[in-house]
C-alpha cells in the first residue's frame, strides 16, 4: 500500500506557486471545516456553524466529528446531539472522522515524535504514536460511531491535530478511506494518490503568542493562497472564546469566498477518479 510521503519543511510563502504554475481556467475551490465537533463543545460548534454557513451561502462544509471526546462526550449518549449530527448531515454538511477521543495517551519514545506531541499540539495528538493494530481498532470503532449517528457513509479522516503515525497511515489505507489531510495537502489514503497541495489556514487560541501570530498569518492568507486552486480553511471550538479570532475567521473567510466556489473533500476525490478515466479513455 503506497503512503504519501511527509512533506519537506517549508513556508506557506515559499510553497506558493506562481500564477504561471496554475492550471489555465482551473477552478478556484474552498474547502471549510469545524474541528472537534462534540456534545461537550455543542454551543461553539453551532456558532461557528451559523458563521460559515451565513459567509458561504449553504452547508456546503465539513464537520469533524469526535466520538467520545477525552473519553468522556461519547456522541451515543447525547440525544440532542445526535439530532444535531444528522439534520446537519441531511442538510449537506459532509461528515468526517476526527479520531476516537482525541488525547495522545502514548508515550513517545522517537525524538521527533516526542517534539511534535510537546510543541505542535497540547496533548490532542492521538493518532501521532499509536500501531497499526491500535489504529485499526480506533478507526473501526470511530467509523462505526458516527455512521450509526448519522445513518451516512463516512466521507474521510483527519487525525487530531493533523499528526499521524506511520501504524495510522497504514490503518486508513487498510480501512479504506478514501479521503485523509494535514497541514499541507490531501490525499486518498487507500490508493496513496495525492488529491491536493493546499495549506490549511487556522487559528490558534492557547496562548497569546500563539494567538497573534495565527492572526497575523490569517491577514495575509488569501493573497498567500491566491496562487492556489484550492483553499483551506478549518476551525475549532477555542476560537469561539477570542473576539479577534473571530472576526479574522469572518473576515478571512469572506476575504477567500470571493471568485471561490465551496466544495466537499468527496468532490476531491470524484474529480481524481473522473481524471484517471480520462486518461484511460
């Protein structure tokens, strides 16, 4: 089974591709998401969902739903919720996996992985140290979770904080999800062909630091991303709690909406199988 290769460090800057690069006429797409949808985060999550939902004009986005988050908002015991979840996903939003309870509770004896689990994440990486086998049995019970609440297929995976193991990547192929991404591209983790390079934009609520910084990147995101044909956009119950996360969510987000068309990570991997019929033709 073929894994698409970590990526080499870089800026979003240097990552931009000119002008030239595009494919002539492309279309220019968006991809919007709410991370860590939960019972526990239920008041964030409808907010952030009336926010996207009013600048795009539909329910054209993604959802990533945590079955049981921390181990203690498993999604089977909340009712409303569940209700929630599934006139959502009757109403188009795409719903997708998130991992099973979103705590990294390994021990990380890799050096690298060590530095991710400490500086890129505060403890929310669970799929960053996990085997395959114990992959396996996540995905399973994750998938099986949220199909039984929306009585839907589910349309892909993200790990948590977009880190994965290679015992994770392994898994998703074995499971079949056609759809997974991190920081900086898209794939179809059951083929190992690549859908899209597309850094996310997102913000960061944990510290002050943090906070500015991922506003500062968002200011300059839609003309870093103008290169791109696709644009990503994600966000997360904490930025709910900071004013100046949410109007630069606002103001991003109507910023890229303008000459892009939302779209759904399944429509993602339609386009890659009409391709290669194409070319077979």
């Amino acid at each position: 089974m073929r894994v698409w290769p970590q990526p080499q460090a870089a800026s979003l800057a240097a990552a931009r591709p000119s002008v030239s690069q595009r494919r002539a006429n492309a279309p220019r797409s968006l991809l919007a998401s709410i991370h860590d949808v939960s019972p526990c985060f239920q008041r964030q999550v409808d907010f952030l969902y009336d926010q996207l939902r009013s600048t795009l004009g539909g329910s054209t986005l993604a959802m990533l739903v945590v079955p049981n988050f921390w181990g203690r908002a498993p999604i089977s015991e909340a009712p409303y919720f569940l209700q929630k979840l599934r006139r959502w996903a009757d109403a188009g939003v795409e719903m997708m996996l998130h991992g099973w309870v979103h705590r990294d509770d390994q021990r990380h004896a890799h050096v690298g992985s060590a530095f991710k689990a400490r500086y890129l994440t505060a403890g929310e990486g669970e799929f960053l140290g996990l085997s395959r086998a114990e992959a396996m049995r996540r995905l399973r019970a994750g998938r099986l979770a949220l199909e039984d609440a929306t009585g839907r297929p589910v349309s892909g995976f993200v790990a948590p904080a977009w880190l994965y193991s290679p015992g994770t990547l392994e898994a998703l192929g074995e499971q079949g999800f056609r759809v997974a991404e991190d920081h900086w591209r898209i794939w179809d983790p059951a083929t190992g062909q690549k859908l899209a390079f597309a850094p996310v934009i997102t913000w960061a609520s944990r510290s002050k630091i943090r906070t500015a910084s991922s506003l500062a990147l968002a200011r300059l995101a839609p003309t870093l991303l103008e290169g791109f044909d696709i644009a990503r956009l994600a966000v997360h119950p904490g930025d709910v709690g900071v004013p100046a996360i949410r109007r630069s969510i606002e103001r991003t987000l109507g910023a890229l909406v303008q000459g892009r068309t939302a779209i759904r990570y399944a429509d993602l991997t339609a386009a890659r199988v009409a391709e290669i019929a194409g070319a077979a033709a």
